[in-house]
C-alpha cells in the first residue's frame, strides 16, 4: 500500500508547528489547529495532560497518503533501551503506547516497517457501533469497554470546550441495522431485545418509522431496523494522528519514540537466561527492560514465525489478511443520509467465523451494503470481504458490486452511472487481520514472558482499540483486569 516517506529524523519535537496533510488530489495542504490533550481516566493519564497544537478543519485524509504526521522521533544512536517496545504503528499499537505513557512512568518505543496507518487502520470506515454486536458473546465485554472509553475520550474533548469532530472525526451518527426479509426482521428484534436487556438504549423501527428515520432508503413491506441513536463513528487518520502527537509530549521527558521504516528482523535472547532482551531492526537494536508487544495486524503471524523461527518455541498465530474494498465518494450530494447504515446480512457477512469448519480461505468473496457520511461529508461506501493472500490491487468489479448493492437500498445511485465520478473518486483497500474463531489473541507469549501478542481484531481494530489498550497495559503493569481476558489467550489457541 502507498505511503508517506519521512524527510529526516530528528530528536527534537516542537509541540507547536504545522501538520502535513495529503490532499485527495495529492496537493500538500498546512492544517493548523489548536487543541489541548487533557485526560480523566486511565487511558487519559493520572494527571491532566495539555498539549497544544493548531487547529483548523479536518484534513482530507482518504487513505494511507492521507495521513497527517510530523517527522518520527528518534535517537541519534542506533542502540537504546526502553521498557516497552510495540512492534506496529497501527491504531492498536499507538493506543497500547498511549495508555502506557499516561498510566505509568514507563518509557515505550514504537517500531514499523512503514508509518502508521499504512494497513486496516488507515482503510477502515471508522465504525465504534455496537448495532450489529451480540450481547453475551465471548466479545462483547471488550467491545463495551473499548466503546465507553471511545466516549469517555469524546466526552473529555468536549467538557474542555473542544471540538471532538475536528481532532478525532467523532460524529454521533446513530446506526441502522436494515433488514429486508420477515426472518431478518425477526433476528432485529431479538438483537434490540438483547441489546437493550444489555443496558443500551436500542430500538426497533418498522417500515414506516424506518422510512420517517432515512427518506432516500427503499422500504418494502418486509422492511424493518435495528437502531441505536448513540451509535457513533470517528476518522481513523485524525484519531491516529492526535494519539500520535499526545505520545510525542512524552519525547521531551526521554519516554518516547519512534522508529518507522525500520523493519523488525529478530528477537534477541539472553544466553543467560533464554529471556527475550531486544529487538533488532533493520536499522538499530531497541532493548527492552519489561515488555514487548507485538500488534502487527495481518503480518503478526509470520513475524512471529520469522522471530522465532531459532528458537525452540512452537507458535502458529493463524491469523490471515481479510481483503477489504470501500468506495469513497468525494463532495457527493445526490444522496442525503440521516444515519449510518449496514444491511442485515453484514452480521454474517462480518462473521463468517460462525462455522469455521465451513470456510474456504481460497477466493472467498462477500459484500454487504454500509453506507455512511464521513468527517468531511464523503459518501462511503462497502464493503467486502475476501481471502487473496497479501495482494492490495484495487479490484474494479469488487467495486462496481460495491456501487450496486448500495443501490438496491439507495434508488437514487441506480440512476448515476459511477463512471460519471472518476474524478472524485477514491478507494480505500485495506488488510484486515482475520482470526478463525473471531476473537483477537491479547496476551502474553507461553514461554516468553516479556513478550505479548495483540492482533486478529479483524475489523474490529478501531473500535476495540482503547480496549485492547487498556487490557495489554493492565496485563504488562501487572494491574487488575477490567474485562475477562481468557477468550484472548494465546495458550491453547496458538500454541
């Protein structure tokens, strides 16, 4: 996937300067904006955090070259020591960071082959809906954890006066899970039970509500939807990017850094004790004093194959890249949307992990319509699923399906021809990291104690990340946890 190349590297960070954003028509724009980075629980620090930066409207982040970031942080020797080591820049990767930096005095660093948002996190809808999650399941106490602190974040924003839409793209958008055949409409209407037994605030919409909730959609007869009014969204890029800048406040007090383009190439192990000690990149060797983490997204499982493949330990993560198109529409005004929305058979489609005996990680290919407005009011558009390796080309019949499913819902698109809109036209394609049973492995290695796994979240790595963050930190500080973290085990599942 295309990304930015850094200019230089530089030990020095000035808390005050512009931030690069990558135009969709690859222009370099300057965004100023002006915020302050103030916490109150414990992903947001012990103390209250400001930070300022400048501030204007969000930058036009579709994609990998979209994202806005200063130069990486670095030191100018190519041996150093840190408590922590992340391997991955992703939304995962740069939360777990986060949540160390403001919830302990660890020092951490954060190492990538690339920059952030190169993989599923920069091709990502932005979804933190909890619409089409099933309440009881193995996952659902990490996804309403991860969710509260979304909110938790928004709300902090918002009680300092700032603008939680232009830092972070959160938009309370609500969310509709659609249906369209009497055994859907009846599978809505338990998950609206379920959900509101969960405590959420969740209701059933007939056809005619529906129509009154999101005019332009075709309703039928047999239509109906699941709605959650607080369903919300955000931008992946600004949110990475504001993480980013809140973790290089730490730079100054010698707690933090970065090292991007610098692949990981082993683990090196004490001929003492067979701990795992360092690192080693292309480029420097990053020894480690307490923990290493490795949340690497798709690549997770041969990286760890790659880094122990001299050692004794037997470890087969099986986690695969889950290909996934979205079709982004710029300045699209012949379609209004009240809501986000995804059809009903997106559950499924999301979750074919359902009868894993039954999946054929060939060709496999599925689409489902979600639809929703973004932080600059693109329309976007997906999305699909497929199991073709490591290949990232853009697939334009995977798109022209794309286009038509959402018409079957949206009738205004069937009179628009898509050729019609090249020019405004983008796709984000991303890797998803797809774990067989559907959960995400988070947790220590069996049999290397410093090192933790956090990957598989699938298409879940937005919306779990401040979850997955809070429950590694807790795992590494050795603090007690605030959900159940034995679905997630490594042992028994990858080894």
């Amino acid at each position: 996937m295309t990304s930015i190349s850094s200019n230089n590297q530089s030990t020095n960070f000035t808390l005050q300067e512009s931030v690069n954003v990558w135009g969709s028509r690859g222009r370099r724009q300057s965004c100023r904006t002006s915020a302050a980075f103030a916490f109150k629980s414990s992903f947001f620090g012990k103390k209250p955090l400001s930070l300022s930066v400048n501030k204007t409207r969000p930058g036009r982040a579709l994609g990998p070259t979209g994202y806005s970031r200063l130069n990486p942080i670095t030191a100018s020797s190519r041996c150093h020591t840190f408590d922590v080591i992340i391997i991955g820049a992703g939304i995962i990767g740069l939360t777990i960071a986060r949540q160390l930096l403001v919830g302990s005095d660890l020092s951490v660093a954060v190492v990538d082959k690339v920059v952030p948002c190169s993989g599923a996190t920069g091709a990502g809808q932005g979804y933190i809906w909890m619409v089409h999650r099933t309440p009881g399941s193995e996952i659902w106490d990490l996804t309403l954890r991860s969710n509260k602190l979304w909110k938790m974040l928004a709300d902090s924003l918002h009680d300092q006066g700032l603008d939680p839409l232009q830092l972070i793209g959160w938009k309370q958008t609500g969310s509709l899970l659609i249906g369209r055949t009497p055994e859907e409409l009846v599978m809505l209407k338990e998950r609206v039970m379920q959900l509101c037994e969960a405590g959420l605030r969740a209701e059933y919409l007939s056809s005619s509500d529906l129509l009154q909730a999101e005019p332009e959609l075709m309703v039928g007869e047999d239509s109906g939807a699941a709605f959650l009014p607080y369903d919300s969204q955000l931008d992946a890029m600004l949110t990475v990017a504001y993480i980013e800048k809140g973790n290089r406040h730490f730079a100054s007090k010698g707690r933090y850094a970065e090292f991007y383009h610098d692949p990981v190439t082993r683990l090196l192990r004490s001929n003492r004790t067979g701990e795992v000690e360092a690192v080693q990149t292309s480029k420097n060797t990053l020894y480690s004093k307490k923990a290493i983490v490795v949340a690497a997204g798709c690549w997770s499982g041969s990286l760890m194959h790659d880094l122990l493949r001299e050692t004794e330990i037997v470890l087969d993560i099986p986690v695969k890249p889950r290909k996934g198109h979205l079709l982004v529409l710029e300045n699209f005004n012949s379609l209004k949307l009240n809501h986000a929305s995804m059809e009903a058979g997106y559950v499924g489609h999301h979750d074919l992990t359902l009868h894993p005996g039954q999946v054929n990680h060939g060709q496999i290919l599925s689409i489902s319509m979600t639809a929703t407005t973004d932080v600059i009011g693109n329309l976007v558009l997906g999305s699909s699923r497929q199991f073709v390796g490591f290949n990232t080309e853009v697939d334009e019949t995977i798109i022209d399906r794309i286009w038509k499913r959402a018409a079957e819902f949206y009738p205004k698109l069937r009179d628009l021809c898509l050729a019609d809109f090249i020019s405004n036209r983008k796709v984000r394609l991303g890797l998803r990291p797809y774990m067989p049973d559907g959960k995400p492995v988070i947790g220590p290695v069996p049999g290397l104690s410093k090192v933790f796994l956090a990957t598989g979240h699938e298409g879940l790595g937005l919306s779990l990340a401040l979850g997955t963050a809070e429950l590694v930190a807790d795992m590494v500080l050795k603090n007690p946890l605030k959900v159940d973290s034995a679905p997630f085990a490594v042992q028994g599942r990858c080894c």
